[in-house]
C-alpha cells in the first residue's frame, strides 16, 4: 500500500496546498449543511445509490459524510488521513457502491467547491490556487478509494486463479488414475487373449486344424493390436500424444477377426459383404488420419 508521503508526491501536494485548504476551513464549515444537502438531493436522484441508502442509517450517514467533507480542509494530510480513506473506499466496497457512482459523485463535490470558491474569492491568482488545491485533495481522495475496488478485484481473481489451479490439478490426477486402471485392464484383457489364442490352438492339436488356425490368427492379430493399445497409453502416462490410428487400428483388427470367424460358419454374403464394406471404410478412414497425423510437426 502506497504512504501518505508518496501519494502526496505524486500529486504535487505540497504544504502550501495543505495551508490553502486549511484556509477554506471556515468557509467549508459555514456551507456543510448546504453541501449535505445538495449531495443527498443527487443521490436520492440516481435509483442505484438511492437503493443503497434507503437501507442505510441516514443520519450516520450524514454525519460520515459530513466529517469526511470537513476533513478536506482540516490541513493534516498523513498517513492517519490516508488510512480513513481506505476505510471509506472499504465500506463504498462493502455496501455494493458501484465504482463508477464514487467517480460521478466526486465530480459533483469538485463542483459545489469550485463554485464556492469563484463566488467567494475576487482574487483571480488566490482564487488558482485554491481551486487547484482542491483539485488535488480530490483527486488524492478519488486515487485511495478506487485503490479499494482494484484490491478487492484482485482479491477475487486471486482466489479465482486457487480455486481454477486445484480443480486443474485434481482433474490431472483423476485423469491419471483412470489411465492407470486403463492400462492394468488392457494387461488384464490382453492376458484373456493370450488364454484364448491358447483356446483357439487346441483346436488345432484336436484335429480341426483349419477352425484352430483361422480363430488362432484372429487372435494373435488382437493381441498385437492390444499390445499397441499399452504400448500407447503408457506412452500417455509419460505425456506422449494421444493416437487416434492404435485404436482405429483395433477396430479393423476386430473386423478382419469377425470375416475369418464368419468365413468359417459360412454366413450369408450379406453379412459377409457388410464387414468387407465396413473394413473398406475403416481402411480408408486409417488412411486419412495417418495422412492428417504425418503432416503434424512433432512435439
């Protein structure tokens, strides 16, 4: 948070401004309640800040903002100054005061000041400085406040950004974990398989060789492709790229599985002629990711 000094630095506020806004002192007191009661009259007339005060204490109000008006030309500017205009643009925060409602409501201020200044000193030089000094103070006061809002937005993109960070990294891990049970179930798959082509062989050894040797081939060309299957997701695991071609890949093996299978049970030729225009497509579909794929630079 910035100090009183160095804001006072930034704005050009030296003490000769601090004497000046003393010096209208007198005149600020002998025009509060004419100030209180033009202000009150353009928030009651704006239906967003007169909803915030119709549920507000009223007089507590007038008595806050009456002090804070005061305090403009009291011509003590530090840190202790600085800390009650924080807590002012704190409670604007906490009432659901919209920003842009403190920015219009100080320029009516700078309006009734520098109309009272032009209308009580002839002074053209003296009258400068004043309204210059004014100037400055509100400006000061206009900085802090906002400063209040911009905190309270970085407040909420902060723990936005925590909340965003832990369900990122709570969704890696779920996703991880789902990869490790994928890979223990293609092991558990691919040790069905092995027990299957073992199935598949015994035909063979019980004579019906040509059944064994079809049934055994659709086998083995399964487990190679679930070979590629582990191959791939242990390659995920390590963050490899995902490929789309392993497991179209599958896809085609299973078909060529299903039309040695169905060759052998002598299935009708529209059955056999659907698989074969299904593996057609597949094929062609294979053929065009690889294309795809190849053409992509390599991580």
């Amino acid at each position: 948070m910035i100090k009183m000094q160095e804001l006072r630095e930034h704005y050009r506020f030296t003490d000769d401004d601090a004497e000046l806004l003393k010096s209208l002192q007198p005149l600020a007191i002998e025009n509060q309640e004419k100030f209180s009661l033009a202000f009150y009259d353009y928030l009651y007339g704006l239906p967003e800040t007169a909803a915030i005060l119709n549920h507000s204490n009223r007089e507590r109000l007038r008595e806050m903002h009456g002090t804070w008006f005061i305090s403009l030309f009291s011509g003590i500017y530090d840190n202790h100054y600085l800390n009650h205009l924080i807590r002012i643009g704190h409670a604007h925060v906490k009432v659901g005061l919209d920003v842009h409602f403190v920015n219009a409501a100080m320029n009516q201020i700078r309006h009734f000041l520098l109309n009272l200044i032009d209308g009580n000193y002839s002074d053209r030089e003296h009258r400068r400085l004043l309204r210059e000094a004014v100037e400055k103070i509100l400006d000061m006061n206009l900085d802090v406040m906002s400063t209040s809002y911009r905190e309270e937005e970085l407040k909420k993109v902060f723990l936005s950004r925590k909340l965003d960070s832990f369900l990122i990294k709570a969704t890696e891990r779920f996703t991880h974990g789902l990869n490790l049970v994928l890979v223990l179930a293609l092991a558990v798959v691919s040790i069905a398989i092995v027990a299957m082509f073992g199935w598949d062989m015994a035909h063979v050894f019980r004579g019906d060789v040509e059944k064994g040797v079809f049934t055994a081939l659709g086998s083995l060309l399964i487990l190679w492709m679930m070979i590629e299957l582990l191959d791939n997701e242990i390659k995920n695991l390590k963050g490899g790229r995902f490929s789309i071609l392993v497991f179209i890949g599958v896809v085609i093996v299973a078909i060529i599985r299903e039309i040695l299978i169905s060759t052998l049970r002598h299935d009708d030729l529209k059955k056999q002629a659907f698989l074969a225009a299904t593996l057609l497509i597949l094929g062609i579909v294979y053929y065009l990711v690889s294309l795809v794929q190849r053409d992509q630079p390599k991580i």
